[in-house]
C-alpha cells in the first residue's frame, strides 16, 4: 500500500480549495489545452482526439470510506473505460444524522455543507478519478424522485410505483433528496412553497437558489482537468414529482437551458457544458436556436466520407429499420414480451397506422436539437432505455427483441443526424437494457416468467449492437448505464448498510433490510446494474474501446 497515491478527505479538499478553486481561471491554447475540448463533432484534449466508453456511478460520493472509491475507480479504468458520470448534488430537507449530503433546502432557504460527509466526498471522488486517469462528468440536479411515503427508506419503485421493501437514502439514482418529502428539482419546488415541477425552471428564486448550489460546485473545479463537462440536469422535462402547470412547453426547457449554460460559462471558461436529456425531440416546435442559414446544397461525398445531416424530419422517425440489427437472433416466442411492467407492441398494434411517439412529438417539453443549438451547450446528449420509451414503429415480421433492438438502433441513427446538423459531437449518457429487474427495484419478481424481460445472452448482444452503431455513426461518446460493485464496506444508518445488499449473484432475491452482522456490501441499484451479467457486459465496453484505441485519449493523471 505504500505506492497508494490518494489523500485524506482533508487533504483532497485541502488540495482541492488551494489549488483548484481559489486558482485565477485560465484558458488555454486552442487544440494544447489538458482540458477536454470540442472541434467540429469529436472532443479533442493535449491537441489529440478524444473518443470515449465511460459508465455511470452516481453514487461514488456516497460510499463508506475511500478505499472503496478508489477501488471502484481503478475497476472502472481496467476495462478501458475514460469518463465516469456522477451526481454532484445530494439535497435534503431536513439534515440527516448520518450518511452524505451536499446542501439543505428547508423553507425557502438553502445551506451548503461543505464538511466531510458533504462537498469534500465530492473532491475525493475527483482527485481519484484523475489519478485513475479517468474524467468526469458531473450532473448538477435531477428531474426524478423517489414515490417514498415513510420517513425510513426509499420505495423499490418510483413514478407511480409502490411500496415493496424499504432501503436507505441515495440507494436509487432519483433518491438524491430527502427520502420522505421529494427530490431533486421539486424538492426546490417543494421547499419554496410552490407547486408545480417547471416552476423550478421559471421562478426566480428557486433559479438563484439553484445557481447559488451551482457557483459552490463549479468553482470548485475551474481549473482541474479531470472534470470532463457539467451536466446541466439528469433527463429534464415538464413534468414529474408535481403536475406541469400547462404552460410548459419545449422553449420553457430550451431556455432554462439557456440560462444555466452561460451562467456556468461566466464562471468556468475551461470545461464542457451539456444538457443531460433523453434526446426528445420535436419537429414541428417553435425554435429559439433554430439551425440558421438551412446548410446549402453540397456536391455528392467522395466514397467513404460522411455528408452532413440536416434536421431530423418526421417522415425518418417514422422509419422502419431493416438494417443489420434485424439479424441480430432473438428468440423469444411471445408476442409482446414484458419488459419493466408494460408490453411492447403485439401484432395487432404494430399493424396500426404509424405514429411519432411522445419521444419525438414534444409532450415532454424537451427538443433536444434545440438545445444543443445553444452556443454555450458544447454537445448533444440522449439516453436509450428501450424499457422505459417507445422509439420507433415495429416490423410485424420480427420477434419482439428484434424489434426492440431495432428500434434503438433507430433511436441512435436519428440521434446522429440531429447532431450533425447542429455540427457538435454527440455522446449518449445512459444505455441499458432490461433482464428481469424492473426499474427502481433490486429484486426480479418475474424472473420465473420468460415473457418478461431478456436473457443475458440478449442483453449482451443488443448491447453489443447498439454500440457498434454508434461506433459507426461517429458517437464522441458512449456511456453505460451502470457500474456494479461488491465487497464494499457496510456502516450501520448510510447507503451502504449491514444487510442492505440488492441483489444476490446466485438467486436474484433482495437480502434482508433489517440489520445483520454484514460488513460488505453491493454499490447502489436501481435495477439498472451490471452485476448479474457484468462480465459480459464489461467485455463488450472493452471491445469498443480497442475498436476506438486509436483515438484515445492520453492519460490525464499527475
């Protein structure tokens, strides 16, 4: 252990405060500078292109010690991945006894903690992360919550789920707030004495109060290189924990985008910024970034060079992909396999007149091309959770996998596009695909059905599918969604507790949530980890990344 090149909380956030955040903020040279840049659609850093695989851990912050951390981080880095995303906000309304929190929204005011078990987990996390050679992106808010009634844990399921076992706070992704009042935006919303959730993106307050939380973080990491972009918000929209007000529409997004993007730029002229929505689009919505002037008339390419894309039209999200992905074997023999609790489409649905589905038709209030049309976003970001959205029209002649698969290679293709035509590189934040785990839960209650879900031979190959498209179709970045970890140190009362451990490898069955003599323990999971099928999983990320050698990036560490 003697070579062990990180530091105490205190002396990170030592480092940290001395050298980073009180530094005069500089800018370097255009295509030398050690922080990530764009040039045309692919990111560059040191004056080399930069294309990445990188994977999620929003809960690096809240584990126990910081062996974990950085066991967890030199896992990530082994399989080649550069770019880890986490959550850089963890909001309560009332101040926990024990456990890791960031700041304190209670009644119209707020406080930032900037102590041990607050902000300085955050510097751990980023000084480690560097040392590992890896960056990382922070998302600064979320529009999710969890559907908790109790003051004792979290639900299993969210959006409208119910209350099947309880586990600690930060366990799920959109448990970043007080577990018995809600979280992230609306716990503004709630705190400020307002009601409904696009509030939090027009009233005042709640806009310094947010910007205030925003400036503490930010200047924080002005000047180190292993912050990859800030991250505006994870999947914003109209509605969520509250009801949208009705006046909420895509500009209402478009320009809360706006606002923050330059209100990070006047603070940290050095690192990327980004949105962090899904990719929801909208043909046919007023823009306030509109592509201008309509890019003219261009000879036919040379073969084998890419021509440049103009706006995704309706006519293409409606298309069918019959391409390579629908020889991709799947054989499950049900009509309309069961994936998270809702069917896929069945025959009789998918013979149907085609529709634009509500995520391409604006009733989430977000146009992605839009947004990233704003002069301070640097690049395009979209998600694909085929278990959670629809993306495209289904081929009555393919298997329910295959058309799922298709459709996001769809998803992808038409992601591409858009972010051609606005010209900046475009990276997608989260993919998964469901096995028997529904969202927001840690156990697989239909893993006896086989019409619900995938196997992980499945999974692994559309995974697989999914990034050699964006490989193919020039994605600057490609992040799974997420890392799974064990052996990790349980403390009684935090994230990470005796007996609270998600889901055995061999049963798939949640161990119990009472109290045990247990001192290891499962990173947290939201139905979304790769523990169960991890290995192959892994072994897809490191594929990509040897298809993409060429262009990676050189290590970031001291």
């Amino acid at each position: 252990m003697k070579d062990r090149r990180w530091f105490t909380v205190g002396g990170v956030a030592a480092l940290l405060l001395s050298g980073l955040a009180v530094a005069t903020p500089r800018t370097a040279k255009r295509g030398s500078s050690p922080f990530v840049q764009t040039d045309g659609n692919s990111f560059t850093v040191n004056g080399s292109k930069f294309r990445y695989v990188g994977t999620n851990s929003y809960w690096l912050p809240v584990l126990n010690t910081e062996q974990d951390i950085w066991n967890t981080l030199g896992n990530i880095s082994a399989i080649g991945a550069k770019v880890v995303r986490v959550w850089a906000f963890n909001d309560v309304a009332t101040t926990p006894s024990n456990g890791t929190w960031f700041q304190l929204v209670q009644n119209g005011t707020v406080s930032i903690n900037d102590g041990p078990n607050g902000l300085q987990k955050l510097d751990t996390v980023v000084q480690m992360a560097q040392q590992h050679g890896l960056y990382v992106t922070l998302t600064l808010t979320n529009n999710w919550y969890p559907s908790a009634s109790n003051s004792t844990g979290s639900s299993l399921q969210s959006r409208g789920g119910t209350t099947e076992v309880t586990l600690p706070r930060n366990y799920l992704s959109n448990d970043y707030g007080n577990r018995s009042v809600v979280g992230g935006m609306d716990l503004y919303v709630h705190q400020f004495g307002l009601q409904y959730h696009d509030q939090f993106y027009t009233d005042q307050t709640i806009l310094n109060a947010f910007q205030n939380f925003t400036s503490q973080v930010v200047s924080r990491y002005v000047n180190s290189p292993a912050i990859f972009s800030w991250e505006l918000a994870n999947d914003p929209r109209c509605g969520s924990t509250f009801p949208t007000s009705g006046s909420c529409t895509t500009e209402t997004i478009t320009e809360w985008h706006a606002t923050m993007a330059q209100y990070i730029r006047s603070i940290d002229p050095n690192h990327l910024i980004s949105s962090g929505t899904q990719g929801f689009m909208c043909t046919d919505c007023p823009k306030l970034y509109p592509l201008s002037p309509t890019p003219t008339p261009q000879p036919s390419p040379a073969p084998g060079s890419k021509k440049r894309s103009g706006p995704v039209t309706t006519e293409q999200l409606l298309r069918v992909s019959t391409g390579e992905a629908a020889k991709l074997a799947g054989k499950l023999k049900e009509d309309g396999i069961r994936v998270r609790g809702r069917w896929t489409a069945t025959a009789t649905r998918r013979q149907q007149a085609p529709e634009v589905g509500s995520a391409s038709d604006g009733s989430y209030g977000v146009d992605s091309q839009d947004i990233m049309n704003i002069p301070d976003i640097n690049f395009g970001t979209f998600q694909l959770f085929p278990d959670q959205d629809s993306y495209a029209p289904n081929d009555p002649s393919l298997s329910s996998y295959q058309n799922v698969v298709n459709s996001g290679v769809d998803w992808i293709t038409n992601q591409a596009q858009s972010a051609n035509a606005v010209g900046k590189p475009l990276v997608m934040t989260s993919i998964w695909f469901a096995d028997f785990v529904p969202f927001n839960m840690t156990i697989a209650p239909y893993a006896s059905d086989t019409s619900y879900g995938v196997t992980n031979q499945q999974q692994t190959d559309a995974y697989s599918t999914w990034l050699n498209t964006s490989v193919s179709l020039n994605l600057a970045g490609m992040i799974q969604y997420q890392w799974g970890q064990q052996n990790l140190t349980a403390e009684a009362g935090t994230v990470i507790s005796p007996g609270v451990t998600g889901i055995t490898l061999s049963s798939r069955q949640v161990t119990s949530s009472s109290q045990s003599s247990d001192t290891t323990g499962y990173t947290p999971n939201d139905g979304y980890s790769a523990i169960s099928n991890q290995n192959d999983i892994t072994g897809v990320m490191s594929q990509i990344v040897l298809v993409i050698s060429n262009n990676e990036a050189p290590n970031n560490s001291d």
